[in-house]
C-alpha cells in the first residue's frame, strides 16, 4: 500500500495512561489508583448529567439528533450567541480536525507556540501544512511574536488560553491585540478549554458577528467533568460554521453525551465545587513545591507544571505506586511532570509521594 506520505514523520499522540491499563499492569485494583494525568474533573461528571445519561440509555437504539437540537438552543441561550453560531465536535480535539480539512494543505503552515497543545502540529502535519512555532516567553505564548510570524502562506493561529500543558495565559490586551492583527484571511483559533477555570478570561463572543475568521473553542471534557463523552464546541461566524459543518459527519455527537451535556449545563452547583476545589489545590501544590524548593510555572488552570530533574524517572517511579501524572519529554519539557490537581486525598497522596523520593 502507498500510505500519505505525511504519516512517515507523524508522531502518534500518547494521551495520559488509563487507569485500568496501569491497574493491570501493576496488579492492583483500579480503586488503588489514582490519575493525575489528563486535567479530568476530580469531583466527577454531574448527578445531573448521570441522571440524563441513564434516561436516555433506554433509547440508544436510536440514532442521536445529527443537528444537536436542545443542547445547541440551550448552549446558544448561555452564551449569548445565535444557534448558528455554533458547532459541535466528538470533543474540541474534532473541531481542531474540522478547521484543518477546511483551510489547511501542502504549502501552507499554521502558527502555534512553543509548548503548545500538541494536536495542534500533529492535525497541521497530516494535512500535509508546515508548522512554525515560535519561542515561548517564561512558558507563555509571546502573541506578539506569533502575529508576527504570520507568513502569506500560514492559514491558521492556534492559541490555547489557559495553555495546555504549561497553565499560562497571556493578557487580554495581548489576546485582543492578536485578534486585530491577524490578517481576515487567517483563521485565529482561540481554544478555551480551560476558560471556566479563570475569572477575568477575555470576552471574545461579542467579536464572533463581526470576525470571520475567529474561532473560540470549548469542551465538556475540563469544567463540567464529561472527558469520556466527548464533547465539545465551536463558537464562530455562521458562515464559517456552515463551512465547518459541511466536513462534520452526522452523527458525530452520540445521544447520551448530548443529553448529558445539556444536563451539565443546569449544574451550577458542580461547576462552583469544582471550580473551588481546583483553585485550593492548586495553592496547595504552590505552596508545597515552593516550600519544597520544587520549580512550578503559575497555573491558570486545572493542572501544574513541577520541575523534579528527571521527569520521565518521577513519572514511572509514581506510576509503580499507582500515581498517574504526565510526563513532559514529548514536549521538550524533560525537566517537568504535569499534575493534574485532584480531591485533596489525591493530592496530598501524589505530594507525599514526590517528598519520598527526595
Ligand atoms: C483538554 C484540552 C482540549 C479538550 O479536548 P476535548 O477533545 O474536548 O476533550 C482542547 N484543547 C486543549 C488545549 C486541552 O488541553
């Protein structure tokens, strides 16, 4: 067979390790275990959305709404926006795959960061783009520069804020001044996919009518605890959306992840505890790793960045104990593992065992 010629240089891209996977790997029970490895909702999905799930379970003989009726008129009604304004992907990681079928192919290159999330360059590559990543500033995306290194032949800007895996986020001035240089016939992808975990985030929504080629994204997967369903959206100019949603297949949002969805929508409650929880464990981590004379990188999001020499070592030395967290070496970041923050037990669990190994 001739394969792309693209897929020879393409890495395959090694998300966190699955609990069960490590569980037999180690031989222990599940329960033994715990992840902190994929900035997953350490409080769980909402009751309310388990409670929509297993109504629904009853009817998926039944293929879902294809054009996501109630959760895009409810999500539309939450955002202020219009419902055409809106599309839906199998998680955000699928609106990225969209926006790069549409505008993306040989000759051109997309705009990331250094230490960007690294879906971006992959989905660039096996549209057979070029990608240029420009140096990072203390962690954090230079925008500037990134405007900057717009070439005639770039089609899209990828600017995740809060950033995965580093938990920078630039200023609002920096992000609006990106967005009013980045010439029309470049798409800006805003991905906020941390966005509810931050309390002054820029209001991009209000632009979305007037700017064409400005996508905001966001998921299911962080706040709202719904990782294992996938979902996620896009909030762009209809006419760009109709574009979009010509590449989208049917059925691509199964029936109990939008009914779920629209159930963690009503969870204020979950989404408040979780928010809280979030910001006290990351003080908690700060405050340690600093007592502890352990490098962190100030986090705007659900997870933290921890120098401890030779990350790739502490990550397997805590998986042995059946702590999962993600080590950085695939992001030319060997020094550091991510910690997603977890309940309190799981924290301080993960932050005893680290002091072990000192
Ligand atoms: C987690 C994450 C997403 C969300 O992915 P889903 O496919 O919606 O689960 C998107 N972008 C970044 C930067 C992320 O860290």
């Amino acid at each position: 067979m001739k394969l792309n010629p693209q897929l020879d240089q393409l890495p395959v891209y090694h998300g966190g390790r699955p609990l069960e996977e490590v569980a037999r790997e180690l031989g222990l029970p599940a329960a033994d275990l715990i992840k902190l490895a994929s900035n997953e909702n350490p409080l769980g999905p909402s009751p309310k959305a388990i409670a929509a799930m297993r109504d629904k379970a009853a009817e998926v003989h039944l293929y879902p709404d294809g054009n996501v009726f109630y959760l895009r008129q409810r999500l539309a009604e939450k955002l202020g926006v219009t419902p055409a304004n809106l599309i839906f992907g199998n998680g955000s990681n699928e609106i990225i795959e969209f926006v790069s079928r549409a505008v993306l192919g040989p000759g051109t290159n997309i705009v990331v960061s250094q230490y960007c999330f690294a879906i971006y360059p992959i989905a660039a590559h096996l549209a057979g783009a070029d990608c240029i990543s420009v140096p990072a500033k203390e962690f954090g995306h230079d925008l500037a520069a990134m405007a900057a290194a717009i070439t005639p032949e770039t089609r899209i800007v990828f600017v995740a804020n809060p950033n995965n895996p580093t938990g920078t986020r630039a200023s609002n001035e920096a992000v609006m001044d990106l967005v009013n240089r980045v010439p029309d016939e470049v798409l800006l992808v805003m991905d906020e996919a941390y966005f509810e975990f931050i309390d002054d985030a820029p209001d991009l929504l209000p632009l979305i009518s007037k700017k064409q080629n400005l996508l905001v994204m966001r998921t299911f997967s962080k706040i709202h605890g719904l990782a294992g369903l996938r979902v996620g959206y896009g909030i762009g100019h209809p006419d760009f959306v109709a574009a979009l949603e010509k590449i989208r297949q049917p059925f691509n949002l199964n029936a109990m992840a939008q009914a779920a969805a629209l159930a963690a929508l009503e969870d204020d409650k979950h989404v408040q505890s979780t928010r809280k929880n979030n910001a006290e464990g990351l003080r908690f981590f700060e405050n340690a790793f600093s007592d502890m004379g352990i490098e962190t990188v100030p986090s705007h999001a659900n997870f933290i960045l921890a120098k401890v020499s030779d990350g790739k070592t502490v990550f397997e030395q805590l998986q042995k104990i059946g702590i999962i967290t993600r080590a950085m070496g695939g992001y030319g970041l060997p020094d550091w593992i991510r910690i997603s923050i977890g309940t309190p037990l799981e924290n301080g669990r993960c932050l005893a065992a680290l002091a072990d190994l000192r």
